[in-house]
C-alpha cells in the first residue's frame, strides 16, 4: 500500500497514472475495431524479386529450375490464399508472369492461371481480362497446344459470358493438330446452346477430365456439382409450379409431389441431403455451406459458400 | 526567513543488483543556513555531500526528513525559480555554443525572450569566457566548463545558489577566481552554500561552515573556530642557527640557511625567545593551516562504519 | 510557461539530432536506397511502380524506425549519465515537461526527416513515372501512417529510456516495432490456442502496438484507396496509445531517484 502511495506521490503522477489507464484500454478498444472493421490485408506480401531478369541472373541461367520454383511458389500461393478464405489475391499474377518469363513454355501455369486468375474471389483472383491475356501470352509462345486454345474459349464462355469469343477460340483450337475429337463439336454448341446449364456442364466436365493439377480438379469437381445443385432446382421448382396449377396450392412437403405422381420419391441433393420445399414452391438445399458456386437453391438471408469449406471438402472426399 | 532548513534529513541507497544492501549515504542531517551567508560544506571524498544537494535540487528523493528552501518545502515547484545549481564536475551539452547553451538555460528558467541574449553575454564576460561565447563546448577545456557552469547558475538571478565542488579540477589562478566570484555573488545579496573537500577554500571565504563525514554531521560553526579546536600548532621558520629550537625535541628540516619546523601553540614563546638567543632570525611564526583529515581523524570514532547489511 | 518550457525542450532536442553524424548517416544511406530503387524498378517489365511504392516506403520506414531507436534511447539516459539533466531539473522545469520536451523534439526530428525521404522517394516515382497519377494522393496516406508509427516508436522508446539502459532499449524498443507489426498475426494465433495461454496472448497483442493497421505500403502500391474511416482509427490509435507509452514513463520518471 504505502508502495503505491509512494508512487502516487504527486498530482502529476496521479493523473498520469489515470491517463495511462485510460488510453492504454482505449488504444486496446481501437486495435479491436481495426481488427473488425479492416479488410483483410496482405500486409507483408512482397515480391521483391519481381522481374525475370533479376531472377535469371540470380539463378544463374538455370531458369528452368527457377520457373519450377516460382510455379510451386505459384501453387502454393494459391492454396494457402484459398485456406485463409482470402478475398485477395495480389501476387498470383506476378508468381505466374515470373513463371512463364522463365519458361515460356510451362503449359501448366498457363492453364492454371486461365482458371485461378478468371474466377472471382474467393475462387480466384477475379481478373478475368487478365486472365485472357495471359492465355493469349501462353498461345503466343505455345502455338501448337490446342489446350491453350481450350482455355482461352472456356474464360471467354464462363466468365466473360463473350460466347462469339468463346465460339472463335474453340474454332482456332479444333485448327490445331492433335485436338480431341469433341472439340469440334464445341463451336457449334456455343452458337447455338449459349448460356444454359447444359453448356456450363460440357466444358467443366472436359475440363474435370482433362485436368491434371489437382487444385483445378478439384475445382472443376465442384463446379459440376454446383451445376447439378441449380439443375435440381430448376427442375424441382417448375414441378412446384405445376402443381399449384393444378390445385391452386403450393405444396408444403414432397409427399403431396409424390402423392400427385409428380416425383417417385424424396429429391436429394448431392451431398445425400433432401432438398427443402420453401414458402411459394421455392425449392432449397438444407446447407448451402457443402455447395460452393451455386446460384440457385440459396436459402432466403443466406449465402452461398465463400469457399471451399469443410462441408465441401467432405463432398470431395467421398467423390 | 532562513535560506535553507533540514531537518532530519536520510538518504539510503541501495546498492547491487541481486543481493541488496543498504548504504546510508546521509544520516538525519539538521541544518539551518541564513539568507546572505556563504555557507561551505565541507567532508572529505563520500561524506555525502553530493548526496545532500541532489535531495535538495529534487533529483532524488530522501528516505526520510525533510527540507524547505525560503520557507518553501522543496518539493515546490516554485522553488526552483529563486536557485541555482552547479553540479559536481559538470558537463553540458557539447553541440552548443556557450551562448547558445546559456540562452537555453535561461528559457528554461522563465527569463523573458528578449532579455536572454543579453543575460548571456552578461554572464559569459563576468565568468571570463566572453570571447569563447560561439565555441561550441566540446572544444572547452574543464576550467572553461567550470566557468560555463557557473554561468549557468546564475544566469536567472537566484536567491540562492549551489554550488558542488566549484573549486576542484582549477589551477590556482581558477580557484582564485571562482573565490572571487562567490564573494562577488555574495556582496550582490546572494547566499551561497558550496561544497568542498579542501579546508583553504573555505577558510578564507565563508560565513560558517558545516563539516560532514561518513554521512554525519560532526559540527556546524565558524571556521576559526573549528580551526582551533582541531590544531594549535604553529610552524616556525627561521634563518642562522639551525640548532635554536633542539631543546624543544621537535624535527627540524633545514635546507641552506633556512630552518623549519612545528611546535606547540604554547611553546611559542619560548620559541622565539631561543632562535633570539642563538642568534638567529626568525622569517615566520604561523598558525599551522588546519588539515581537514586532522578534523576528521579527532571526530570520527572507529567503526562508525556507514555500510548496513539488510536482512 | 510550461508550453514554452516544453517548446524549448523540443527543440533543444531537435538540434542535437540536427548536429548527431548518426543522423546523418542514416538519411545518407535512405536516400541512397530510394535512389537506387528506379534500377529495381527498371528491369521489371510492367511493376516499376509497383517495385518503387513496395522498396520505397519499406525504406523510408525502416530508417525512419532507426533513426527514432537510434536518437530516441539516448535521450534520457544520456541527460543522465552527463548530468545535464541536473542543470535542467534544478530549474522550474518539471519531469513530466522534461519527458514531453523530449517527446515533441524527437518527433519533430523525424518529421523533418520523413519529409525529406518521401521527397527522395517521389523524386524517384516521378523519374521511373514521369508524372504523378491522382491515386498517387494515397502514397501521402501512406506516409502520414508511417509518421504515425514514428511517434508510437519514439513513445515506446521514451517509456525504455526512461528506465533502461540504452543498449536494452534499443533491444526492447527494435523488438516492440516487429511484434508491433506481427500484433494481428498474434491475435491469430492466439484463436488457436484456449484457456489462459489463449487469454495471455490475446491480452499481449492487443497491448503490443497494431502497426499491421497502420501498413498499407501493399495496399497503395496497387493504388487502392486508404478508408477515411481507418484514417481516423489510425490517428486515433497513435494518440492514445503514445499517450499511454508517455503517461507510463512519466509515471516512471517523476518516481526516479536521479543517482
Ligand atoms: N548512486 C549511488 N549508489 C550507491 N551509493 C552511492 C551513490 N552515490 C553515492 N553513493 C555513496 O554515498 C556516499 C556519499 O556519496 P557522495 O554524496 O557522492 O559524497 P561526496 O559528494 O561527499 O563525495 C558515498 O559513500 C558513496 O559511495
Ligand atoms: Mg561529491
């Protein structure tokens, strides 16, 4: 006691003391509101080593080697991104330009960068301009890898719904020697199928067999999967429909669709989960956190999943 | 008023780091100085001098007792408005020129902006250093510093001024005029309480005298007085007939004609009547200047030893 | 009169760092790195201004958070061991308006410093640039949170000095500026742990100053804009919690014997 008092000794040190206790507890109170209110940052990301040629001289000209390096970097960048749920991915491009610089002729980087650099956060870094030209780079460099081609027509179907574009790449990519047999098909399914489901469901599934990063599989997995979710409801809500035209109700449960012969049983949906009927013959998944990607089948003050979560990684698991 | 009043006053450090002891610095020190006085304090190295001025400049504070400077206790800001202080074997701010070191110290004293300039010239020309004013201090000898310091003191115009140790570390010409200076200070209505550790600089200049040893006051009066007590002894000098003063049984140093050496108050007469007698003649007959340690050896009882061990 | 004391202070303090070699030494090499950064910048295709924001700002920080270290844990100590503090204390100067002189000098210091490296620094935007771009406002944000940082640094600093020696206060007060800007990546940790442990260490990083809000060197040099919400958080938070590092060496300071 006669500690503190000794401490306390004057008005100057009375205040100060207040003073500190106060402002150290409001400088805690403000750090909490950052925390909150900030959006996540990547503060310390940095690529000092930006250029090839700063890197070429410090590989001494084993560039391949350094290309591999900054393509793993590149990997890894993205998965760790995709882990923290990330909104932001600044240095997936850099990593990738520095890996092609390197080794121009590292197809691999040009595809995953086609899909990881199109696909909006939190999928990608959502530049899908970007994306193009990096593909366009790719081809200018890979003339004859029909795969590049590939790419290029799916960013421009998917993500910049430009289905001339998209019609035109996959033209050039049926010109290439060694293309698949089902490429040819594709020009004609752009013109005349653009924008519906059945599209969509084409190329991921091309791109789910052709894939050889696993990161990509996995993301062309789950696109299919979500594709089959919005098919589902879309099916499902127009038989809703149907039946309140012919009773003038809606259906509460799936058994009075069953009963009136509109289903054979109790819809499900990918993950083994039923579908859930919802006010006015809307119809829902029963956790819209297993289902990254979808559009359709959200429950209303829901949200999609913003990545991939544990949820989905179950359904990857078991697939 | 008095100009400053202890009253029991302590000081314990505490020394080492991991085993504590306890060393009294000062103990229970009583003391009164009067306005207009020159006060010496006088001890030998340790005695606590330092010690006692920085509890009263407020730079530590005491274990126990207190003080008042001008009626004010010494934790009163207000205080430091009618002081000045020259610390032991000062040092300053070596990137400053002495000008700009003393216009520093005067804005910090309150002194009015347009009257600093000129206080400081002032100031520099009475100390001596008027023509090193835009030297920068590095380039100060220690007397130059000494100076600077005192400079610094009394730049505001004190009350009272403090000085530790002003004299040590001058030649002799320094030490004259620092004397000088003090008295000075002291004929402008000043009081002054300096320290020292060498008797003759006090003898000749202060008022009274208080003398420390080991943290304990051993007495507090006029120097003369203290003087007296201590010696009573007189040296004697002579020229012819070295062998006047045997019969006294003292020794005796010759070096050429002359001789020299030191008796007893009360032989003194006698003294003279034998260099008289044996046909020489006397140079000198003086009253042997009083050595601080003979003080201290009569009033230090063995084993008042300062250092306490805490339990 | 405590203001002008207070005034004096400072810029006695300001000149010192204005004649220390130290000094000096520091902007040389500063600007010398930010010179240097349009040859990084150059052989990058496309991310020269990226580059230049990127090295540029990190440089003017770093030397800005040594020169505060450097200049800042001698400030009291040294007024100290020279007993110049004794002529200053024996005045109607009062401890706390000694350690705010101190406060506001060193501060000064370094604004006239960070003034002078972010003019290095545009200079050598406008050379790889060739003129400035209306996001380029942001860079001053960036900056302004920069000079927030110096002054939480040169606080903390004080609150060493005040107590230390200075070769511990350098070591606490360089250690204090990293876990200042790794306080979030301790908060996340801190999620990962439960109980007490979790308790402690959410405690010490929101006690460890939040320089990680005040960095947004990454974000400026994509030209994204500084929220005039965060701003003022940021001000804010540098107020506050300079004022607690001060307040705590005050509270320290006017307790010292001066030995
Ligand atoms: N900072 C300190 N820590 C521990 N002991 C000290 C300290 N300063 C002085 N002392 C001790 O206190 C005693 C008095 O010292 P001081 O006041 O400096 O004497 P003086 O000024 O008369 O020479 C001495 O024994 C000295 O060793
Ligand atoms: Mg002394």
């Amino acid at each position: 006691m006669s500690a503190t008092a000794a401490i306390l000794r004057n008005s100057v040190t009375r205040i100060s003391a207040v003073i500190l206790v106060f402002t150290l507890g409001a400088s805690a109170w403000l750090a909490y509101r950052l925390d909150v209110s900030r959006p996540e940052v990547p503060s310390q990301e940095v690529l000092y080593l930006q250029t090839p040629r700063a890197v070429k001289i410090i590989s001494l000209g084993y560039t391949g080697l350094a290309a591999c390096i900054y393509w793993t970097r590149a990997v890894q960048y993205f998965g760790e991104k995709n882990v923290a749920k990330s909104k932001r991915f600044d240095l997936l491009q850099p990593l990738l330009d520095l890996t092609v610089s390197l080794d121009p002729h590292m197809v691999p980087a040009y595809e995953f960068g086609a899909i990881f650099l199109a696909q909006a956060p939190p999928y990608g870094a959502g530049m899908p301009d970007a994306a193009v030209k990096f593909v366009e780079r790719g081809i200018h460099d890979n003339p004859t890898d029909w795969r590049l081609y590939y790419h290029l027509g799916f960013i421009q179907y998917i993500e910049r719904h430009d289905y001339k574009a998209a019609a035109d790449a996959f033209t050039r990519a049926s010109d290439v020697a060694g293309h698949p047999a089902w490429m040819n098909a594709m020009p004609a399914l752009m013109s005349q199928r653009a924008g519906d489901i059945e599209t969509a469901r084409v190329l991921w599934t091309r791109m789910y067999e052709n894939a050889e990063n696993e990161a990509m599989r996995k993301n062309a997995y789950l696109r299919l999967v979500a594709l089959h979710v919005d098919d589902d409801v879309i099916h499902l809500e127009a038989l809703t429909a149907t039946y309140q035209q012919r009773t003038g109700n809606y259906p509460v449960g799936w058994r009075e669709m069953i009963a009136a012969g509109l289903l054979k049983g109790v819809p499900v949906d990918p993950s083994g989960e039923p579908y859930r009927l919802a006010a006015n013959g809307k119809v829902v998944v029963e956790d819209p956190a297993r289902f990254p990607f979808i559009t359709k089948g959200i429950p209303s003050g829901q949200k999609a999943a913003q990545t991939v979560t544990d949820e989905s990684e179950k359904l990857l698991k078991n697939h | 008023m008095s100009a400053i009043e202890i009253s029991n006053l302590a000081k314990t450090y505490q020394v080492g780091f991991f085993r504590k002891t306890e060393k009294a610095a000062l103990k229970n020190l009583t003391l009164e100085v009067h306005e207009g006085e020159i006060f010496g304090y006088l001890g030998p190295n340790g005695a606590g001098k330092t010690t006692t001025l920085k509890l009263l400049m407020g730079l530590m504070f005491p274990t126990a007792g207190t003080a008042s400077i001008l009626g004010r206790p010494i934790s009163d800001p207000q205080v430091k408005r009618s002081i000045g202080f020259l610390p032991e074997q000062p040092y300053f701010y070596d990137y400053l020129t002495a000008r700009e070191l003393l216009e520093y110290y005067a804005s910090l004293s309150d002194v009015p902006a347009k009257e600093r300039s000129s206080r400081a010239q002032r100031m520099l020309d009475r100390v001596g250093l008027g023509g090193a004013a835009n030297t920068q201090l590095r380039k100060f000898s220690k007397g130059m510093l000494q100076r600077a310091g005192i400079a610094q003191a009394i730049i505001h115009d004190p009350k009272i001024v403090f000085l530790d140790e002003p004299m040590s570390g001058l030649d002799p010409i320094g030490r004259r005029e620092v004397r000088d200076l003090i008295q000075e200070l002291n004929d402008e209505g000043k009081t002054v309480f300096f320290s020292t550790h060498i008797l003759s600089d006090a003898e000749t200049l202060c008022d009274r005298v208080a003398v420390l040893n080991r943290g304990e006051l051993q007495g507090v009066g006029v120097v003369a007085d203290l003087l007296a007590e201590t010696v009573g002894k007189r040296e004697v000098i002579w020229e012819g007939a070295s062998t006047a003063l045997d019969a006294l049984g003292t020794k005796v140093k010759i070096v050429g004609d002359i001789a020299r050496t030191v008796i007893d108050d009360r032989q003194a007469d006698a003294a003279i009547d034998a260099i008289r007698h044996a046909g020489g003649r006397l140079k000198s007959l003086m009253p042997v200047q009083g050595a601080l340690e003979d003080y201290f050896l009569k009033h230090t009882e063995p084993g008042a030893g300062a250092e306490v061990k805490s339990e | 009169m405590t203001t002008s004391r207070i005034g004096h202070i400072a810029y006695n303090t300001f000149r010192e760092a204005v004649r220390d070699r130290v000094l000096y030494n520091l902007i040389f090499f500063a600007l010398l790195l930010l010179a240097s950064t349009p040859l990084f910048g150059k052989i990058s295709i496309g991310l020269e201004r990226i580059v230049l924001v990127n090295l540029g700002l990190t440089a003017v920080t770093i030397f800005g958070m040594l020169i505060s270290i450097f200049i800042g844990i001698g400030l009291v100590s040294k007024e100290i061991d020279k007993k110049t503090l004794y002529t200053v204390l024996s005045r109607p100067v009062r401890r706390w308006e000694f350690i705010l002189g101190k406060y506001f000098g060193l501060g000064l210091t370094l604004l006239v410093n960070t003034f002078f490296m972010a003019v290095g620094f545009l200079a050598a935007l406008l050379y790889i640039a060739h003129g400035f771009q209306r996001s380029d406002v942001q860079l001053l944000g960036a900056l302004y949170f920069i000079m927030l940082q110096f002054m939480v640094i040169i606080a903390i600093t004080l609150l060493f000095s005040s107590f230390s020696s200075p070769m511990l206060s350098a070591l606490f007060a360089f250690g204090y500026f990293v876990i200042g800007n790794f306080a979030e990546e301790l908060r996340g940790a801190a999620n990962l742990l439960d109980g007490v442990s979790r308790a402690i260490v959410l405690g010490i990083s929101y006690l460890v100053p939040n320089f990680t809000a005040m960095n947004v060197i990454s974000q400026v040099a994509h030209s994204e804009g500084i929220t005039g919400a965060l701003l003022l958080q940021n001000s804010l938070y540098a107020i506050f919690y300079s004022a607690a590092a001060l307040s705590a060496a005050i509270l320290i300071f006017e307790n010292r014997d001066l030995k």
